[in-house]
C-alpha cells in the first residue's frame, strides 16, 4: 500500500471482528516498529502482546472500562524503560526521551497495522498503576494498543482544518 494512502485510511477503530491477526502480520508490525527512530538508538521501551482473554479484560477495567479492548484480537501495550533512558540521558531521557520512543513505537505499530489492512484505536485513559501490576512490569505504560480486523461499525471522522492546527511563523 501507498503510504499516503495508509495515512489516509488509517482511523481509530474500536469495534473488531473476532478473527485471530496471523502471526506473520503481527512479526511484520513489529519489524516495522523496530527500525521505528528512539533517542540514542535507545529503543527504550518494552511492547506487551496481549491476546490472554483473561488479562485484556483487566487491562479494559484499568482502562476505565473501555469493552472494545478485551473484544480485541491483540492488545499491544507499549511501555517507556526509563531507568535505561535515564542511565544516557539524566532526568530529561527519563521524563521525556523514554515516553517518546514509546509513543513513536506505538506510532509506527498503528500504521504498519494499517497498511496490512489492519485497524487499531490509542488508547490513553487508564491507570498506569494497575497496568503495571496487570502486567507485572516496573515500565510506565504509556499507550494500549488493541489491534484487529476493522467491523463494519468502522468509520473515519471529521478532521480539523489545516488552517486550525498549523501557523507559520
């Protein structure tokens, strides 16, 4: 697919169909995050694979209960190492680079899923606290990811003007 068009075509989706995503798709999304740009080359982030039913139900409670993401093929959530970051780059790579690479990864993830036809929805609203003891993790989450095949119930939305949201100065 054209990359503008997968642009294009790329929109939140919470509604999936029940079909499992093939391996290969998931190995191909995750190729395509890896070579995804960090600070330093860092790649100070940790990615979780969540297709257990039981734990993408309690990550959906922690997420203020957001159904759409237990009904998720995948649940992908993408976590800052900030210790690592911190070790090169002092307070400003924990606070700041760690989140970044994280939010770039999870970035790249949402458009390599699309181009495979694939739909996914970020997901911000949630409690970092019980996402790290869901997932057993001293990283920060930063975004859930539920990733899979677009429902019929899919639709593109309504997008600011460029005029609103770019000045040049």
């Amino acid at each position: 697919m054209e990359f503008k068009k997968t642009i294009e075509l790329r929109h939140s989706v919470r509604h999936f169909l029940k079909q499992p995503i093939d391996n290969e798709k998931i190995d191909s999304i995750l190729e395509i995050v890896n070579k995804c740009p960090s600070a330093g080359n860092l790649q100070s982030y940790k990615i979780y694979l969540v297709k257990n039913q039981n734990i993408k139900k309690e990550l959906a409670e922690a997420a203020i209960d957001q159904e759409f993401i237990y009904q998720a093929p995948l649940v992908m959530v993408f976590c800052a190492n900030q210790e690592e970051c911190e070790l090169k780059y002092g307070l400003r790579g924990k606070e700041l680079y760690s989140i970044q690479d994280a939010t770039i990864a999870a970035s790249y993830a949402q458009l390599a899923a699309a181009d495979q036809n694939i739909g996914s929805v970020w997901v911000g609203a949630f409690d970092p606290e019980k996402v790290k003891l869901i997932l057993k993790t001293t990283f920060l989450p930063v975004a859930i990811i539920p990733i899979g095949y677009y429902s019929e119930q899919s639709f593109l939305r309504e997008r600011k003007q460029k005029n609103e949201i770019f000045e040049e100065i």
